[in-house]
C-alpha cells in the first residue's frame, strides 16, 4: 500500500481516543500507538520526511498498512496499548527489561494459601516481591527467620495430606494441607508478613511481647522461649535494614538516566521511611522525542503489573500525558496517586 493512498485512508480515521498499529509490508506490527485525537495525531507520521524525527522516518519507511481501534476514552487507550505492545512486541516500541541476575523473596498472593521462597523469576504480575538481595545466603537466612516467624508453607505444590510435614511439626508452617487452619487465617499471617517486609516491625514486636508476657504469666515457658526466640529474630531482621529515613514516607522514587540508545531506570520502593527494595531496568530508546515520553513509556509498562502502587511517586522527569496516567493509576488502585 503505497503512502498516497494510506493519506486518502487517513481521513476515515475519526477524531477520537484510540490506538493505531503501523504494519510493515509482511504484515507484521511494527509500532503500536496511542492518540486522544487518532487522525490528528496518524497523520503527524505523514508530514514531510525532513520534519520527522531520524527513528521516526526510518520507522515510517517500512510501514505499508495500519490499523486502528477506537475506545471510549484516553484511559482505555492506554491500557489497550500496552497490552497491544506485550502481545505483539512491536520492533519500533519501547521496551523494557528487568535486572534478574539478583534473587527476591517472592510470595505467591494469588493462591488461596501462599508459599513464601527464593525466585530469580521474572515478575508475574500478581505475586508479591521483595528485594534484590545480593547475597543468596544471606536471603536463606532472612527466609528461615521468617517462617520461624510467620509459618507459611514452602512447599511447591499443596495437596490434601492425612498428617502433616516435619515443617508442621516443629511448628513453621500452618499446614493448610490438613485443614489446620482456615483461609481467612493464613491469609492474616500473609498480611503480617508482607506488612513486616514492608518496614512495619514495632506493631509486631509489641504483640509479640505482650504474647510472651502472656505466656509466661501462665506458666507456658517453651511457649514463652518460643516467642522469646521470635523476638529476637524480629531485631535482627529489622536490623538488616540499613537505610532508612526520620519520616515514615510511603512512596516510589524513580531515577532515570538517559543514554543516546539505551535509558537505565532504577526504582526504589520506600515503604513506612525504609527502603524495602529496588528494581533495575534498561529501557531501550526507541521513537520516544524526549525524556518526559520515555517516562511515560516506563510507568505505564512497569505500573501495569504492580499491585503495589503507593499514594506518592517521586520521579525527576516528569511522564507527558501526567494527567492520563494519574487517572489510569488512580483507576488501577482507588486512590489518587501524585
């Protein structure tokens, strides 16, 4: 299809919100993107070649079609695109690769009873994840701890048992293979844990000591020792965290460094003033004008997975289209996020 003849097809396309995909001549999505205004902005790509960005004339010189969808708003465009751009990894698009080489405590929120281990995985998008950790040995620790402290299990597949576990045995896991507890209460031990990995230690050591002055009143002293022991790793893990600030912020910072190909994007994810973890992404740079789109490109790939979305996002570059993507966010979680 030659460029004449996709400008006289141009101005069908109507001026709504939608998403537009450009076509190479074997039919292949080569870019796929977004627009308030589909035709105005479509037609933007077919001005004179000396106007155009160098990446978008190369781009603009190996697509023969395009395609169009058009939604009801800009919020559903945005969310139509990128998951558009994840099904067609489309040549020209931005994309986005994480940092693996580091191992996260992973907890498996979208299962009825979760398990609590070690991954390097790639990120499901419905677990949660804490991390990285540099040190492997070290994280086996820290998980060990955990468990003496929040017993879930970590075994790789529940099935229904007659008996439980030596791990149910000495009391590091709540077997919910033998019906020892209720869904509503493992899921009140997840809460706790993922609220402790999030920085949230002193509510759960003053119940722990309040638990110990308890049992050791009623003469329960291996119960006593038990939660004494508790106590003790709760310090020590609270410990582990070395970096952490006067005021209980609850925000996202992120940092980006542009680079002529390549953008390096680190997140760090503050929870109750401590830094609970940190993500690592190199960005490829693809047709993005200026820093303010490469941004706009990363949050709208890097939120659309993430559940855990805080009220506050403290960034250096500001996305274009913010006030898109503060209604997409706030869509996502329910509250306003700035």
């Amino acid at each position: 299809m030659g460029v004449e003849f996709m400008k006289e097809r141009l101005k069908n396309v109507p001026l709504k919100p939608g998403v537009y995909l450009y076509k190479d001549d074997t039919g292949e999505v080569i870019y796929v993107g977004k627009a308030k205004a589909l035709r105005t902005r479509m037609r933007s790509y077919f001005q004179s070649p000396d106007k155009l960005h160098p990446k978008v004339r190369a781009m603009m010189n190996r697509v023969a079609d395009f395609d169009f969808i058009v939604t009801n708003n800009e919020v559903e465009a945005l969310i139509l695109e990128n998951n558009l751009i994840k099904s067609y990894q489309p040549r020209y698009n931005i994309q986005l690769r994480d940092d693996k080489s580091y191992p996260y405590i992973k907890i498996t929120t979208g299962e009825k009873f979760p398990r609590i281990y070690i991954t390097r995985e790639e990120k499901d998008g419905v677990s949660r994840y804490f991390g990285p950790y540099t040190e492997v040995n070290s994280l086996r620790e820290t998980v060990k701890l955990l468990t003496g402290i929040f017993p879930l299990r970590t075994c790789k597949t529940l099935r229904p048992r007659k008996r439980g576990c030596l791990n149910s045995d000495i009391e590091k896991c709540l077997a919910p293979c033998i019906g020892r507890v209720t869904e509503e209460e493992y899921g009140a031990v997840v809460n706790a844990l993922i609220d402790f990995l999030e920085g949230n230690s002193a509510d759960l050591l003053k119940k722990k000591e309040t638990e110990m002055k308890v049992a050791a009143a009623n003469l329960e002293f291996e119960k006593a020792a038990r939660i004494r022991d508790q106590i003790l790793s709760i310090k020590k893990l609270s410990d582990k965290q070395m970096i952490s600030f006067e005021s209980p912020y609850n925000l996202d910072l992120i940092a980006m460094h542009s680079g002529e190909k390549q953008n390096l994007v680190l997140v760090f994810k503050i929870r109750a003033g401590k830094i609970i973890a940190k993500d690592t992404f190199w960005q490829d740079r693809s047709l993005a004008e200026n820093i303010n789109e490469d941004m706009h490109f990363f949050f709208n790939r890097y939120y659309d997975n993430n559940h855990d979305i805080p009220a506050e996002i403290l960034v250096e570059h500001l996305p274009s289209d913010l006030e898109l993507i503060q209604n997409w966010l706030k869509e996502k979680v329910g509250h306003k996020v700035e």
